[in-house]
C-alpha cells in the first residue's frame, strides 16, 4: 500500500532578505564590469562591489555584507566561468579576509572608522588574503613578496577610492534631513 503524500514546501523572503539579493545582484554586475577592466598587473582591479559590500555592512550588518560577498563570488564565477578555479579560491580567500577585518574594524569607533578607513582596511585585507593563498598554495616561494608593493599601493588607491564613493552613498541627502 502506497501513501501519495503532498509536501508542500514555502520559504518565507523577507525584506531583508530582498535587499540582500539586490545588493548582491549589484555587487555581480560590479564584480563583471571590474573583470573587463584592463589591468596593469594580474589580480589588480578596482573592486567595484566592495563599495556595496560596505553599503550592505552600514545598511543591514556584517551577516548581509557576508552574503552579499559570498553571493557575488559565486554568481561572478558562475557567470566569467571560474567557479573552483585558483582565481575563484583567490577571490574567496581575499573576501573572508576582508570581511574579517571589517567585523574587527566596524566595532571600532566611527571617529576613527567610517566608510573610507574600513575601506582601506579591507582592501589591504584582501590583498593579504589572496598573497597568503598564493604563497600558501599557487607560488609556494618567497618570491611573491615582490608583488607585496604594487598590490599594496593598489590596494590604497583602490581603497580610498571605493571608500569615498560608498561615503557620498551613505551621507544623507538634503530630502532625508528634512
């Protein structure tokens, strides 16, 4: 005797959950623009989608700039055909890194640590993130470190930058003071 039994499965989407799906839809579409981007040197890109990462952490919290981090990663590498590759896995480790860093950093006080800074530390973060990886597993060699100053500078340039475009972001407009 067989029992027909009907499941019904129903996930509940909550608002945030909308608005991480848009932030992370954004951050995918940066994550695109960025790899068509010329490059000087290899693994040097302005990191777009870090600026809505950063909109994700001051807007909803760290857990939604995660998600939206880990989303884009993967809808990048599904999308440029890198999933599991060794950029896939370089592009990981230096997000976790920078996410790390920021959950340190976005405790801190906002005196010191607004959008600019924490997007400085992140990109100094991810840079260290994706080196380590590499030295760990791709050039097993100490001759990687030479990479440390242009990523380095990189990293500061591209940090401030994205860091002052999530700042106008963030600032009311004159509409929200009123």
């Amino acid at each position: 005797m067989t029992a027909s039994v009907s499941e019904h499965l129903s996930l509940r989407v909550g608002a945030d959950d909308q608005r991480i799906a848009a932030l992370a839809a954004i951050a995918i579409v940066l994550a695109l623009i960025d790899a068509g981007l010329p490059s000087p040197l290899p693994g040097i890109k302005p990191g777009l989608a870090n600026i809505v990462t950063l909109l994700a952490l001051y807007h909803l919290g760290w857990r939604a700039a995660l998600w939206v981090s880990l989303l884009r990663i993967l809808g990048a590498g599904l999308l440029l055909g890198s999933l599991l590759t060794p950029g896939f896995f370089l592009s990981l480790a230096g997000a976790l890194a920078s996410l790390a860093a920021l959950a340190l950093a976005f405790r801190l006080p906002g005196t010191w640590f607004g959008p600019v800074s924490l997007s400085i530390v992140a990109a100094f973060s991810h840079i260290a993130g994706q080196l380590l990886l590499a030295r760990l597993w791709l050039i097993p060699s100490d001759g990687i470190l030479y990479f440390v100053p242009p990523f380095a500078l990189a990293a500061l340039v591209t940090g401030l930058v994205n860091g002052i475009i999530a700042a106008r972001l963030l600032a009311p407009t004159p509409q929200q003071d009123a």
